[in-house]
C-alpha cells in the first residue's frame, strides 16, 4: 500500500544517515503550519439566509449528519443543496413558477 506520510518518514530517515532518498519529493514537514484552513463557506446572500432562518422547522425534522453539517457551515437551519433528478426538477419549477 502506497501512503505518503510512510514515505515522508523514509525520506526523513534516510536523509539523516545519507543523503536524500527522492530528490523531487518534498515532505509535508518541510513546511511551517499557518493559519490557513480548508472549510466550506456561505455563498449565498444575507437575504436569503435570514428568509431560510425564518422558517419554521417540524420539531420531528431531523437532518442527515452531512446535511447538519453543511447548514451549520452555511449558517443557516437548513443546507442549501442543488436540485437533483427529474422529480425535484419537477417540484423545483412549479415551486418557482407558482
């Protein structure tokens, strides 16, 4: 099995003693941390999300760990997520056109 972080202790290791082990390959510890984060973010407006806060949810809803996930990264009750499929195409149009 193939893994990164094995070959980044071999690299490490043999450089120690030797010389470097991949001259193209660069470790990850080669590079100090920063403040820098990967996360998902709000893209949509502040009008919509406070009308999406403004919905009253069931009490008996209950959303999926991923979709609880994206709606609190998203800041909002509810995840905003695309329209999927011809059945929710559907529900989607006449939703708009109504």
């Amino acid at each position: 099995m193939y893994d990164t972080w094995l070959i980044d202790l071999l690299q490490v290791l043999v450089s120690q003693n030797w010389s470097v082990l991949f001259p193209e390959w660069s470790n990850t510890g080669d590079f100090p941390p920063t403040a820098e984060t990967f996360d998902t973010v709000p893209l949509h407006s502040t009008e919509l999300g406070a009308a999406i806060d403004q919905i009253t949810l069931p009490a008996t809803l209950k959303l999926t760990p991923e979709h609880a996930f994206i709606a609190k990264s998203m800041g909002t009750k509810l995840p905003l997520l695309p329209v999927h499929g011809k059945e929710e195409n559907v529900l989607f149009h006449s939703l708009v056109l109504a």
